[in-house]
C-alpha cells in the first residue's frame, strides 16, 4: 500500500461526512472542486489533464509531486534516478521496518541499502533460487475454486509461506489466519496517515487517535512471529525440508559473508507478494469475462500448443511460446496495474523535471496508472483492453519501457 493512497483515501472518506446532509433538505452551495475520490490514480490523472503531466500540490508542510507522462517517468527513474532513490519520511514505514532496515523497499538509500540489495540481486534472485521457487510452486496444494479473490489470496499467500519460510500452512487453520493478519496489519500500518509526517510537533495527535498504539500491536505481532521462524530455523534439531526457504537461504549467506553492518531479516516478500499477485489475477479473470473473445483466442493458442506438443498442462516455460497469452498478462497489467501509484521517492537535493523546480525533500510519486495510459505511447484509446497492442508494440515489464511499469523502475 501507498502512504499517498492512504492520505487521499482518509481524506475522501472525511470529506464524505463532513458534508453529507440528510436527502430530505439540499442546499444550494458555493461553487468548488469535486470532493476527493476512493481512486486516488484516476483523481490524479484529471487534474494531469488539467495542469499538465507534472502537478505540484500541499499537504500540511509537505510538498507533493506527481508525474503522470511515460516521458517525465523516463526522466525521473532513468535520467535522475540517482537523486529520486531516496524514500520521504513516514512514522509507519519506520517503526515496521526496524527504522528502515528490514525492508529493502522502503530503506532510505544509504550504503547499508546498496549492501542488501546488491545481496538479493546476487543471490535471492539467482538461477538457483529461481528454480527452487518454480520447485516450491509446483509443490502447491490444489483447491476447488469457489471465489476466485479469497482462492486467489489464499494461494498466494501459501506459495508466499513457503518461498519465504518453507512453511506449509492449512488453507483454513489458525496459522494462516494469524500470518494474514499480520500482513493486513502491516500493510495498514505502511498506507495509514500520520499527522507527524504532514505537520511539525504534532505526534501527540497519532497517540490520541489510536495510531501509534495500533502501530505498535502490528510491530510486536510481525515481530513475535518472524523471530520465531528465525528460531525455528536456527534449530539444529529442525528437520531441514529437501528445497529450501528464502530464510535458510538469507541465513547461509549470512554466515558465509556477514554485513558490515547489522543485518535482518527482509520481510519484501512477505508484504508485497501476498495481495499484489492475487489482485493481478482478479482483474486479469475480471477482464476475460467481460471480454469473451480475448478469452477465446487465449483457450484457442494454449490448446493448439498443447496438441502440437504432446502436453496434458503447460509450464512456466511454455509461456514463452504463447505470445498471446504473453500478451494478454501485460495488458492486464497495463490497464490495471497492481501498484497504480508507485511508491513514494524523495528527491536528494534540488533539481528540475520538465522546467519545474524541485527542491530537495519534495515527495514525487510516478502515477503508473496514467502514464499505462499516456495516449502519446498508447493511442487515442488506452481504456481499451486490447491484448493484440502488445503484438503490434514489444514492450516488456522490467521496467527499462517507461509507457509500460507496473512494477516500477530503476534503482528502487
């Protein structure tokens, strides 16, 4: 979750009962802009039509950037990328994260940052830990589909269990209610407002609202349980499973290679891989339904493979002889992408995008759901879901095609 997305969100719910009246008596009221919106992204991408790719606007002592132009992400994740890797300052992400040391996501960029992340580059996404992923997903339990959102979150957070822990928790028992809960609680923490990241001197408000006593439960849960994985794991009893978790994995190259610095362990997994992939999934079985034809030609492609040859089911490895499947994933991410506004950058030191000033410690968020629908990249119908675009158009998701990154760019 995105503390921009928290901010507009709290702030369009306030708005709501600040000035709803009762429908029996209406008045006539002052003119003035439209109350805040639940889809932050969309909101954003009207006033961009309106002011231009590149808006500016305040909350409390705060100023906020966002950028809403494949050319102007381009410009601040690849050209400037350097001086945005910096994350601005939020009560929660700091107290969740262990003061931003935990989670590679929201570190601020500091050589300790560029140590762990060299470290998961290396070696958490090398050939050999890919493969052992592909091992613990096919190692996956089959379910009955009776909601496709709750089996969808169910089963991501399972395979997430097991890449990261090498724990296998029951659909329905207590453990995987208690990790779900503490995913929520740690992903509500990361998108809730605190008033002392918006105003100065103004903590006690946080205190009296309940927010920081909150905070805190959700910090103790989280780390009640990762340390008891860290024990489990540690334990020269524990029967060690034949393919190993991400944590055995963090734990060996800990004892081959210390950090110059205090090193713990990362929770990135955990909380972006849960609700991010389900959600992919949703809105990609939403589209085909409301699009039967595109679902048609993905039936057609994947059974003629098939027949071709030989299989009775198709791999990982088989999606790269499916173009129009391939397709079909990466306009589902275009046209709803699972992060709309990327998470928040910090501008390092003072510069300019577009002509603009930017001083230092100015907040820019990159609306990756506008620019998924920059018409100058895209065509005068972007709303349109259109799989063959990508057929017509290569475009890959890794972040180096700026019209197209639903998982972000550049060094964060």
């Amino acid at each position: 979750m995105e503390d921009i997305i928290g901010v507009v969100a709290l702030a369009a719910v306030l708005l709501f009962f600040m000035y709803q009246k009762p429908k029996t008596k209406r008045f006539k009221l002052p003119p003035g802009p439209s109350p805040l919106p639940l889809n932050p992204q969309r909101f954003f991408a009207g006033w961009a039509k309106k002011y231009g790719p590149i808006l500016s606007y305040k909350i409390g002592t705060r100023t906020m950037v966002v950028i809403s132009s494949a050319e102007l992400a381009k410009e601040l994740l690849k050209m400037q990328d350097v001086n945005f890797a910096d994350r601005p300052p939020h009560r929660g992400h700091e107290f969740i994260s262990y003061c931003r040391r935990d989670h590679m996501a929201l570190n601020h960029y500091t050589p300790y940052y560029r140590e762990i992340r060299k470290m998961g580059m290396n070696h958490l996404f090398s050939p050999t830990a890919r493969r052992m992923m592909n091992k613990i997903n096919k190692a996956a339990d089959k379910s009955e589909v009776v909601d496709i959102s709750e089996l969808m979150l169910t089963f991501t957070n399972s395979v997430v269990c097991r890449q990261a822990f090498g724990k296998k928790y029951n659909e329905d028992g207590e453990e995987m209610k208690r990790f779900i809960k503490i995913i929520y609680g740690t992903q509500s923490v990361l998108g809730n407002i605190f008033f002392s990241d918006f105003f100065p001197y103004s903590s006690f408000l946080d205190d009296l609202s309940g927010l920081t006593v909150y905070m805190k439960e959700c910090f103790e849960r989280q780390d009640t349980y990762i340390q008891e994985i860290v024990n489990e794991t540690l334990d020269p009893k524990r029967f060690k499973p034949e393919t190993e978790s991400m944590i055995d994995l963090l734990m060996e190259i800990y004892k081959e290679q210390p950090f110059a610095s205090e090193f713990t362990v990362d929770n990135d997994i955990v909380v972006a891989g849960t609700d991010t992939a389900a959600a992919a999934v949703v809105w990609g079985m939403t589209y085909l339904m409301k699009y039967p034809q595109v679902m048609k030609n993905a039936q057609a492609e994947v059974r003629d493979y098939m027949k071709e040859q030989g299989l009775t089911f198709v791999t990982e490895e088989d999606v790269k002889n499916l173009p129009y499947f391939r397709a079909l994933v990466k306009e589902t991410l275009r046209i709803e992408p699972v992060i709309p506004l990327l998470i928040p950058r910090a501008c390092i030191q003072d510069t300019k995008i577009a002509g603009y000033d930017i001083p230092a410690g100015t907040t820019v968020n990159v609306n990756a759901w506008a620019v998924s629908r920059d018409e100058k990249e895209w065509g005068p119908n972007p709303d349109e879901f259109r799989p063959e675009r990508f057929l017509e158009k290569e475009v890959d998701f890794k972040g180096t095609d700026y019209e197209f990154i639903p998982f972000g760019s550049g060094r964060r």
